[in-house]
C-alpha cells in the first residue's frame, strides 16, 4: 500500500519547502503508525510489518508479509482501523481466495478513509482543478506479490509486472476519472 504525493512535495519546494503545519502532519502520520505497530504485531499470521517514509519525495508505503488471506484480511483492516474506532477491530473482507482464484473485493479502506475525511471537513464541494495543481497526481497504490505467475486478471485497471507476479491498482485522488475506480478484480495465479 502506498500514497504518492512528489508532485506535490516538488510544488513545496519551488515555493521553498513545507510549512510547520505540514510537517507537524508528516510527524502525525509517522507516529500513527508506531501506535499501530504491536496491534499489527500481535495478528496471526501476519508478519514482518514496515513503513517506508520519503519525507523528502512524500512517498509512504506499508508493507507486510502474510501467511493466508485471513491473515492479509486481518492485516489490512488493523493498518485501515479508524483512529477513533474503540475496542478490537472491525475484520473487513478484502480478499476471498477460492483455489488459484484470489478476488478483491471493492472495499477500498485508504480511499474510503479519505472520501469521509473530506465530508466530515465540511467540504461542500472539492475544487477539483485546484487540488489537482497543487497535489498534482496524489495517488493511493495497492501491490499484490505473489510467489507464483498471475495467469489473469478481471479489472484492466491492474498493471501485471514483466515477471507476472505482481499486480497493481493505482487511485489518483484528486482526479476526477478516477472517483468511480474500484479495486474489485479476480487474480488467477498458475
């Protein structure tokens, strides 16, 4: 899982860096995931939790690895948890597996998180055109690795790596093609 944002941190520099209130943000971001890191820990099944931050480039990826899709499930609904959210934690179903057959569901925890976010700001309605240049293509990506080939996959939004074993969904959050994507696909693997 990764969010994208260099176009923006290239705009920042141009105008001569971030503000206080946006690295105080960054800052945020960081910390919320060290409060994460020993919920995550504790699920079965799913291991090696990390966080890659380019502050500089305002790159930010989670990856973990996972033994099943229960595990992947349970992962990623702890990583999506609502910071309010009290108590154990909703178990979201992104992935049903069927065999060879792994399906995505449309749940979309990042993206969905954003959307409300925008509304619960009282955002009547988001200047689109001026988001986009100043976030430029801000986007929320979603990798999938597998040990084995991906023979197919249903969305034609995916991008299937040249090794074809790794597919890949990409959100541009402040392009307006892009609101009505859905991760939902079918991944085959040989």
């Amino acid at each position: 899982m990764a969010v994208d944002m260099s176009e923006m941190a290239e705009m920042m520099k141009s105008l001569g860096g971030a503000d206080d209130e946006f690295i105080k943000s960054m800052d945020e971001m960081e910390v919320s995931f060290e409060e994460k890191v020993a919920r995550m820990e504790a699920i079965n099944g799913v291991s090696n939790w990390r966080n890659e931050f380019d502050r500089e480039n305002l790159k930010y990826e989670v990856l973990f690895d996972f033994a099943n899709v229960d595990a992947l499930n349970a992962g990623m609904s702890e990583f999506y948890r609502d910071s309010t959210e009290v108590g154990s934690t909703k178990l979201t179903t992104f992935f049903i597996q069927k065999g060879n057959t792994f399906e995505r569901t449309e749940n979309n925890g990042i993206v969905d998180n954003f959307k409300k976010g925008l509304q619960e700001d009282g955002e009547e309605e988001l200047d689109l055109e001026m988001a986009a240049m100043l976030f430029g293509d801000a986007s929320y990506k979603q990798t999938i690795e597998f040990d084995n080939k991906i023979k197919s996959v249903s969305n034609k939004e995916y991008v299937i790596s040249d090794d074809k074993k790794v597919a890949s969904w990409e959100y541009r959050l402040f392009i307006k093609e892009d609101f009505n994507k859905k991760p939902k696909t079918k991944i085959v693997i040989k």
